[in-house]
C-alpha cells in the first residue's frame, strides 16, 4: 500500500520532479547555474511571457485558444511607442497600450461568442490582422524606446524585487485568488468541463468567455510592455512566436487544450519558468547554440508525453479491481 | 392532501411532429407518481416543459394552485422544481460543494471571495443525511456514478426543491445503489416532496411508485393507482396491444460447430482463466452483476484491452491481441454499453453512422474514394429493416433519434458488416419495451443466418427469453454454465452471487 501512495505522489508531480531534476543537472554541470544572480535572471526572463501564459491559462480553462497574443503584444507596443514619440507622458500611452490589448481580446471574445467561429480561426485571423495593423502604421519601422523607458528594467521595489518580477507575481496572485476563490473563476472551470451543461445550470457562460479573451488581450499588453522594458525597442517580429511560447508554458504546467484543467500557480508558472530555465541551462552547461531549440523542444514533448502517460497511470489505478484481492 | 401539478391540454409540436397531443394529468402533493411510457412517447418532452426547458404550444399548467410557465431552468428551479436528468449535470473538476453552490456561491463577509468554509459547513449534513459520507469539498471524478447522483440529489435538496422529476435514474448504478436510491426517495417523501419517476424498469416503477402514469404517442393512455395496475397492463397501455410475448420465438437451433472459443483468458485484477464457446446459431447469453468483469471481458475479446495470458480464436484461428481492425476483419462486432460515447457519432447522419463500419468496403475503386450512393442506399436497406423511426435519414443526425432508434442504428452499423459473432453489452438497456423486442427479433435473425451472438446482460428475464445457454461471472470468473433446460431465475442469482449465498 505504501508503495503505491508513492506511486501516486510522483505520478501526480511529474512535472514538478522533471524540473528538480533537470535543476539539479544543469546545478551540477554548472555549478554558477546554481547562482543568485542566475535565478533571479531566470525569474526576470520569465517575467513578460510568463503574464501572457498567465492570460493564456483562462483563455484554455475554457476549452479556447489564443493565437492572437504575440501580435497584440506588438500592436499594443508599437502605438506606445510611436505615441511617446509624438511627445506623450509616459502613463497615458501605457494606459492606451493596455486600453488595445483589452480592445484585441474583446474583439477576439465577440468573433468567438456571436460569430460563433472556432477560438482558433478567430484568433489566427486577429493574429494577422493585428500584426498587419501594426505594420501598416509603422512601415515596419522600428520603433525605439527612450531610456525612461528601459530604465524601468531596473526598478527594484522595496529596494530588492525586480520590477518585472513584482508584476508577475502580482499578476499570478490575483489570477490565482481569481480562479480559486471567486464564484466566476469557479465557473470558468465548469464552463470548461462542459459547456451545455453549464449553460443549463444557469451559468452566463457568453460573458465569462467573452472575459477570458479580454485577460488574455490585456495581460499581452502589459506582457509586450515588460519585454519592452527589457529591450527598448520593438521591431516588425516582435511578439512573433511568443503565442506558442505561451501555450506551451500553459500546457506544460498541465493546463489541458480540451479545457476545464489547469493552473496559473503552480501549474502555468512551473512551465514558464522551466522553460526559461532550460533555456539558461543549455548557455551555462555550454550547449551547441544551434542545438538549443532541438533539445528545448525535446525536454519540452518529453514534458508532455510523460503527462499523458502518468494521465492514463492515474485512471488504471483509480479504476477498480473487479477480482477479490487475495491476502 | 391538495394538488401539487397540475397539466391541462399541454401541446407541442417539433417540425410539424407532434410530440404532445393535449396531456392532462394531476399530481397529488406529496406522491411518487411513475410515469412510463415507449421512447418517444413524449415524456421528456413533457417533463422539459415542466423543467423549463421548453415551451408548450399550448394549454397551461398549474403548481400548488398557481399558473406555472417557466421559461428556463432558473425559473424552475426558483419555483421549487428540480429536474435529475439521466445524464448528470456535474462538473467532474469541481467539488461537491462547488457543484451544489455553482449559482449561489456564498461570498466572505462582503468581499468578492467565496466563503469555503461556510459553504463546506452548511452542506455536512444534508450529505450525511443521504449516506454520502465524503467531505463536501471532494472532487466529483473521484465518486462512482451512484454517488454522483447522490449529489444531483443534494443540488436539488438544497435548492428547497418540492418537485422532483428523476430521468431514469438508476441506469447507470449497480443493485446497491439502486436500493440506496429507494430508500432516499422513500425518505423525500416522508418529508413531504413529490416525485416524478421516469424508468424503462416496469419492476421498479411497481415499486417505488404510488401512482402510474402512461404516455402514448403524446397522450395519456393510462393513469391509476400503482396497487391497481400489474405489469403485463403497464405494457399494454404503453404499446396499445396486448403483449404476452415479450420474446420472439426462437426460430432456429445452434449447431455443434464453434465460432468463438476462450481459453485461460487472464488479466490479474480483472477476469481470470474463463474458458467458454460460442457456437453457429447460437446466442450465449452472459449474466453477471454491475462490475462482475463483463464488460471488461468483452472489450478484450474485441481486442479494445490488453490480457496477460490465454487465447482467443475464432473459426480455429488465433486472434491477434490489442487490434480491434482484425476483429472486424475476421468478422466480429461490437455493440458497446455506452452507445452515446462509444457507438454513435452523434452529429454525423444517420446513414453515415450505418455505414461507418463497412467504409472500406465501399472504397474499393482505384482512387478509394467513398461509393456514397451505394452505401446511402445499403444502409438505407438496413435502417428499414431495423424499422428505425426517422424523418430523412441520409440527414437527421443520430442525436436527434430517441435511446432505442439509436441502439438500432448502432446494431445497423454492425449489420451491414454481416457478421460472424456480434457481441452485444448491455443492448436494451435504457430502451422501450417495443425496441427491446426489436433488438431480440435481430439476434434471432442473426442467429437462424448461422451467426454467433454472445449477449451480455444484468436482466435475468431477456436472457432467459432469448438465450441458448447462459454463462454466469462473478468477481471476474465464469463460476457456472446453464443449458436451456436449467434456466431458473433463482439459481442463475445464486450463482451471480456465489459469494454472498457462501
């Protein structure tokens, strides 16, 4: 009996493991890995994506998908940028940056929730035409920051937690009491396990969507903002992939693409941070640079396939054993 | 004791059907009124009305001698009406607590955030009261199907509802459960509820019911008290005839060639050592109680599950494991227990559904496309002789057919395939008495064409009436084999309950 209860506990953790180990890997390969200022620097890294799979997460909760992320990312950036240019104070064209990221996800929410088109093609269509937009005002000119801007990359508040940093877990603490603790969160969780029956217990399941899709518009803003922080500038690719870097950070923290599974913590930051994580390890441990994405996506499907397997595992075990057990 | 409903000259009409035909009927407060009648009868779409769900076209309705008309569940609901349907209406991923409060979350002294504690503590009892000992704050996909209804049940307690409507309740639960439930229902009404009883099960609709209500084709054809009206009546009145034959008349005999033969089929855990044959012409019945391994066993036979030990040949030849291909090849079929996830592609039409099977064999020209006129007009052959009720069935999909004209269409699929040996879980389950005779008449058919049928089954009565010889399991053995002369309902139970009789 024993031994199955730790069966059960490494089956039920085994992303969680997979990331100690590869931790202590990378740790004992590289000892500098293990380094304060490494951490923080993984943690830093995955600040801005990690807001964005943070939106990403209540947009799968629901059995949806948002493509259109990386290209609010860039919108949203592209207008703060080419606003600040014009002469504008820094927190009004924040405001308008996020003001658009809401406006993308709530256009994405109507497409979905009154067009009725499929989450994928909805978004895939506003991941184009956002990106288009964007292009369009700019002549895909890139845009520069002033140093009031990348300066921000350097706030420490109260004295030590990087800004961006302050804002992911901010952003990961109200998302979790949110999901957990708020009659909506809950029933975004229903509406993901199934919709009709949802819509017959009388949740507005319309309005509940039509929010996942403006969180997940709204956290790619202030997500593009972050890595705007960073770098300073934002080119005609920015933002791009960063969708699919969401996703799998979502889906690698066990959020499900059928909806009604998942977590933003630890679930969602789990896989961001692993992600990044991976990424740190491969410079440290001194990996080839152009094999890095070849073993990235490697580690990443090995994620991914062991969570299918300890998924099917769990249902065997659960399932009843029909002949007595002889003792 | 006053009047708790009451329907007058309800009507309704789909697409120029008529479902409802002027229904009126009373039910008296604090009654379990039974109310039975063929798939299509009408009977959902009665207590749709009553549950919000639809509209009537006409007539009106009465709760507690006031004008009732819900136009949605809510509306029900807040009228103290709740409506169990048979498929359950539970999220898995929440908690029985987050279930029961799913509209009603009470919030932490004026915040935003759910009070768990309060909402854990208020519902200790009430699921105390009806056996259900889990902590409220249990995930439901960890209950077994009888205790989830048991939190249908405690959603609608809590709801204060006084009417309660039971879709088929006990179609997924085992004899346990179903006593459990019973003896629920018995308690709802000691506290002064009304319950509506819908089921197929005549035998417990005897039971459990004061009062009987018919339904044929949108009419009421019979109301009485339960004392007043047997069985043999019940059926009449839902059929329109009189009905001494439930069971067609076999009309061959099965010959000594095998087509099926298990030897030493193991998984720990599951089944062990059963041996057994199914021969031509032969319809080999299998009883065994809810869990007893029948099911698990068939879906090894058909190459669904994997087995540790043992074989499994038919017409002399081994069958490969794990590959459900070659037993179609080899000409097995397979109608699975749980036709809505299993056995029918509900959106998809009805002929295609039919075909679905035979597929290849309608791809056989150079470019393997899809011979779709031939297959349309083959399964259209099949549907009528399944006399499967449909409007256009090359369009309607299976979704829109009631329980027993979806069984046919997934029995068809296999049809179409002519097979050897059709294994067949659980095929009458949740259909009319008209469908379930049906059903017998096409194992019947199969069997005088030489074909091997092994029918599973929890209801000793259909086995006896239809069956060459009955083999019984138990805790995933085949304890006993009963020959046709030996069929007796009492030592069939005893042998499914070796256990308990030792």
């Amino acid at each position: 009996m024993k031994d199955r209860n730790w069966q059960r506990f490494i089956l039920k953790n085994t992303t969680f493991i997979l990331f100690v180990l590869l931790f202590l890997i990378f740790g004992i390969i590289a000892p500098r890995f293990l380094s304060f200022k490494n951490l923080e620097i993984i943690l830093s890294n995955s600040s801005y994506i990690g807001i964005i799979a943070v939106g990403m997460t209540f947009v799968l909760l629901t059995g949806g998908i948002d493509l259109s992320v990386g290209s609010t990312m860039y919108l949203s950036a592209v207008s703060s940028g080419t606003l600040i240019a014009a002469g504008w104070p820094i927190a009004p064209t924040i405001a308008v940056s996020l003001l658009i990221g809401i406006a993308m996800g709530y256009v994405n929410a109507l497409i979905i929730t009154r067009l009725k088109i499929v989450p994928f093609l909805a978004t895939l269509v506003t991941m184009t035409v956002g990106r288009g937009i964007g292009m369009f005002v700019t002549k895909s000119v890139q845009v520069d920051f002033p140093d009031s801007i990348t300066l921000m990359s350097t706030v420490k508040v109260f004295g030590f937690i990087p800004l961006q940093i302050f804002i992911f877990g901010l952003v990961v603490l109200l998302a979790m009491v949110f999901l957990r603790l708020t009659k909506s969160g809950r029933q975004l969780y229903a509406v993901g396990n199934d919709p009709f029956a949802a819509e017959r217990a009388g949740i507005r399941t319309r309005p509940l969507i039509t929010s996942t899709y403006v969180i997940s518009g709204f956290f790619a803003a202030l997500g593009g903002f972050i890595s705007i922080t960073q770098i300073g500038r934002v080119s005609a690719g920015f933002g791009s992939g960063d969708e699919f870097d969401a996703i799998a950070a979502a889906v690698l923290g066990g959020a499900s693409l059928m909806g009604g599974v998942g977590s933003v913590f630890p679930g969602t930051v789990l896989g961001t941070v692993m992600i990044q994580m991976i990424q740190a390890g491969l410079v440290y441990t001194a990996v080839d640079i152009y094999l890095h994405p070849i073993v990235m996506s490697l580690i990443i499907f090995f994620a991914v396939f062991l969570d299918s397997v300890r998924t099917d595992q769990l249902k065997k075990m659960e399932r009843r054993t029909i002949m007595k057990i002889i003792s | 004791m006053g009047t708790k409903l009451k329907f007058n000259n309800i009507r309704k009409h789909f697409f120029g059907v008529t479902a409802l035909d002027g229904v009126s009927f009373e039910i008296e407060e604090k009654h379990t009124v039974g109310l039975i009648g063929e798939n299509g009868a009408g009977k959902s779409t009665l207590m749709n009305i009553l549950g919000g769900v639809l509209l009537p076209d006409d007539g009106d309705m009465s709760l507690d001698g006031e004008a009732y008309l819900p136009s949605n569940p809510r509306d029900a609901a807040r009228m103290g009406v709740a409506f169990i349907h048979q498929e359950l209406n539970l999220f898995t991923n929440l908690s029985i607590a987050e279930n029961i409060y799913i509209n009603s979350f009470p919030n932490l002294n004026k915040t935003p955030l759910i009070d768990k504690k309060k909402m854990n503590d208020s519902l200790k009892s009430l699921l105390k009261s009806l056996d259900l000992n889990y902590s409220p704050s249990t995930t439901v996909e960890n209950l077994a199907p009888g205790e989830r209804q048991l939190v249908e049940i405690a959603k609608a307690l809590h709801s204060d509802a006084y009417l309660i409507i039971f879709d088929e309740p006990t179609t997924s639960l085992t004899a346990r459960e179903t006593e459990k439930l019973f003896t629920i229902l018995k308690q709802l009404r000691s506290e002064g509820r009304t319950i509506i009883y819908i089921s197929h099960i005549l035998s417990e609709v005897k039971h459990i019911t004061d009062n009987v209500i018919v339904l044929r084709d949108g009419k009421v054809t019979g109301s009485s008290e339960t004392g007043s009206i047997e069985i043999p009546e019940m059926i009449s009145r839902m059929v329109g005839r009189e009905s001494d034959n439930l069971f067609p008349e076999r009309s061959s005999k099965p010959n000594n060639s095998p087509i099926l033969e298990v030897k030493g089929l193991s998984q720990p855990g599951i089944i062990g050592e059963v041996d057994f044959s199914v021969h031509e012409g032969e319809v080999l019945g299998v009883f065994g109680l809810m869990g007893s391994g029948r099911t698990e066993m068939a879906r090894m036979l058909f190459g669904v599950d994997s087995y540790r030990s043992g074989s499994i040949s038919i017409d002399g030849n081994p069958l490969p494991r794990n590959s459900p291909r070659s037993c179609i090849e080899r000409g097995m079929a397979f109608v699975t227990e749980d036709r809505r996830e299993e056995g029918l592609l509900m959106n998809v039409a009805i002929t295609e559904n039919i075909g679905l099977v035979s597929l290849p064999d309608y791809c056989r020209n150079l470019v393997k496309w899809v011979d779709a006129k031939r297959m349309n007009e083959e399964a259209g052959i099949i549907g009528d002789s399944l006399k499967l009720k449909a409007s256009d069935i090359r369009r309607q999909p299976a979704m829109s057919l009631s329980g027993g004209n979806q069984q046919k269409v997934v029995i068809g699929k296999w049809l179409m395939k002519k097979p050897r040996l059709l294994i067949m879980d659980e095929p009458t389950r949740g259909i009319d008495v008209g469908a379930k005779y049906e059903v017998y008449s096409i194992m019947d058919r199969l069997a005088a064409e030489n074909s091997g049928i092994l029918f599973i089954s929890s209801e000793i009565e259909e086995l006896i009436g239809i069956a060459d010889r009955i083999v019984v399991m138990s805790q995933g053995e085949l304890v006993k084999v009963f020959e046709k002369k030996d069929f007796d309902v009492t030592a069939l139970m005893a042998a499914a309950f070796r256990e308990a009789v030792a």
